[in-house]
C-alpha cells in the first residue's frame, strides 16, 4: 500500500466526519473563556483536544498546566491545586504556587476530573464561581483567569446519580461539552494515523519504513480498537520496531487482546446455568472495559436498556469496585 497523506489540524491527524465535528467544535469554542468539559473512552486523545483548544486561543504564549487528577493522593491535591503559604502545616518551610496560579492568564486542564473526592469538588465549585482561589493556610483569597478544561471517561450524570460527585459542580463543568469519539467510529481515519505513527516511529528509531502492505490497512480498520489510538499508535510503534524491510506487513504487525481474555472452562453441564454464566462474565469484561454503560452495550453488541435489563437480572456483578455502580 502506499503511504497516505496525513491530514492534521490543530495536532489531530483525520478526516473522517466526526473528527471534523470535533475540530468544528474546537474552532468554536476556543476563543471562548467558557469551562469545557472533553468526554470519550480512555484512549481517543481527550488530551489532544485540550491542548488544541489551549492552542487555538488568541493568547497562544499563554499557559498550559496539566492536572492528572487520579495521580496525586487526596492528600496533596489540595496543597497542589490551590498552593500553601508558609506555616500553613507541618514542613511547610516556604510557599508554594499552585496549579491554578501557574495557570494564571492561561488553561488548566483537569484529566479524570471524576476521580476527585467531593470535599475538594465543593472547592472547586468555588473557583469556577468565583475565579477566586485560597491557598492553604492564607489568609485571603487570590483572583486568577483562568479557563478550566475537565476530562473524564466517566458517565457524569451516573456519578451524580450515585452521589460521588456535586450536582452543582456538574452543571458548572457541563457548560461546552466535546465528545471525542472511540476509533471504532472514525475507521475512515485508519490510514491516516498509520502513516503518522509509521513517520514519527520510524523516525525516533531511525529505521527507513515507509508504508504498509496492500490488506493491512483493512485489517486494521475491522479490529474493534478498544484501546482506541493509543492502542493504534502502540501497535505501529510495535511493527516499525520489529520490520526489516520498508514496508510493514501482517506478520509484524500483531493486535493487544487485553488481559486475561482466554476463555475460561464453562462451571457445569447444566445448560441453563451455563447460559447465565456466560452473560454475567460477558456483562463483566464489558464493563471492565468501559465503564459507561452506553460504551460498555455497544461493546456487547446490545442496546442500553437491554443492558439495564441483565443489570437488574444480575445486580451482584462486581468487577473490580467501581464498576460495580455500573457507572
């Protein structure tokens, strides 16, 4: 096959309509102050978009400060986010800016924004409202402009539903909402990303690959990408290491089938036990998977309310904690 030409804008490489949609939405909303909230499954480049939307702006110097909220222990987050003043708690021998006062003037982008305990998300409820942040230990409040960019591969609203996040913080972060969606969605956009992923490899590696083989690219495009374009780009750095010729073929190219995916012995002969079983383990790898109900049925190949239906049938499903709200 021969190299196909890369189409990027703003750092995205695609085509397809709905990366356009995407795009179209980030040229609208950029020059903007308003608080954007980017959804989408783990993998589809929901930081991409934020630093696109950071780039797009009038203030192009301004800057960018990253918060992985699921990194930083409840612990620190606060001291973190809002800084502390000197004597605000135990070794704290100096002060300390925080995220949003580096990100003063420019964007502060909250990645798993959903992982933040609700203490902190009255805090920052707060700072959304007000633009007014309080460091630990200070005695007064500082003004900061900043605009907030949230992401999450979370169902918002079931976690509102549940308790584990702030109704007013959800309306507060849900006011210019961007889905960006899985690669399974955007298949037309395959080629695209294999040859920006072969470029950029076969570059760090300095190894001369310049394509892929004629059926490769449509082999690709009937895999199901759960780990969407991270998952992609894995696997085109994983070929461009291990070719040795110019052009990429099957062999070299080998697909991630997850973690313990091989099928399990069925529990007995009775059939209908049997059936049961095999619908809760499937219900339960799905939801491992994603834990948005909606992304978790389209994994199945079922509808949400048929998911609801086996969720009812089976209320004891528990996958690893969390999923077990079926969030």
């Amino acid at each position: 096959m021969q190299p196909t030409s890369t189409v990027s804008r703003h750092g995205i490489v695609g085509a397809s309509r709905a990366i356009a949609d995407v795009i179209r939405q980030i040229e609208l909303v950029a020059p903007a102050r308003s608080t954007i909230l980017i959804t989408g499954e783990t993998g589809t480049g929901k930081e991409l978009v934020a630093r696109a939307v950071h780039g797009y702006d009038r203030r192009p110097r301004a800057p960018f400060v990253k918060v992985n909220c699921a990194a930083i222990p409840d612990s620190l987050i606060e001291s973190e986010l809002f800084g502390y003043v000197r004597g605000a708690f135990t070794g704290a021998a100096g002060s300390k800016r925080g995220k949003f006062s580096l990100a003063h003037g420019g964007s502060i982008f909250l990645d798993e924004i959903a992982t933040m305990n609700v203490g902190l998300q009255a805090k920052l409820l707060r700072v959304l409202q007000e633009r007014e942040i309080e460091p630990l230990g200070a005695e007064r409040s500082e003004r900061v402009d900043v605009r907030v960019i949230a992401a999450t591969n979370r169902d918002l609203r079931q976690l509102v539903h549940d308790g584990r996040l702030l109704e007013d913080l959800f309306y507060r972060l849900y006011v210019v909402p961007i889905v960006v969606p899985p690669l399974r969605e955007r298949a037309d956009d395959i080629p695209m990303l294999v040859q920006y992923f072969i470029d950029k490899h076969a570059t760090r590696n300095g190894k001369l690959v310049e394509g892929v083989e004629d059926g490769v690219i449509e082999w690709l495009q009937e895999h199901r990408w759960p780990g969407n374009v991270r998952e992609l780009e894995n696997t085109i750095e994983r070929a461009v290491v291990l070719s040795t010729a110019s052009m990429i073929t099957r062999a070299v190219v080998t697909l991630d089938v997850g973690v313990n995916t091989a099928p399990a012995p069925v529990p007995s002969l009775k059939l209908r036990q049997n059936v049961e079983w095999v619908e809760r383990e499937t219900i339960r790898r799905a939801l491992e998977m994603s834990p948005l109900k909606r992304q978790a049925a389209r994994l199945m190949g079922i509808s949400p309310r048929a998911l609801s239906h086996y969720l009812s049938k089976y209320p004891l499903i528990a996958p690893d904690g969390p999923t077990s709200r079926h969030s």
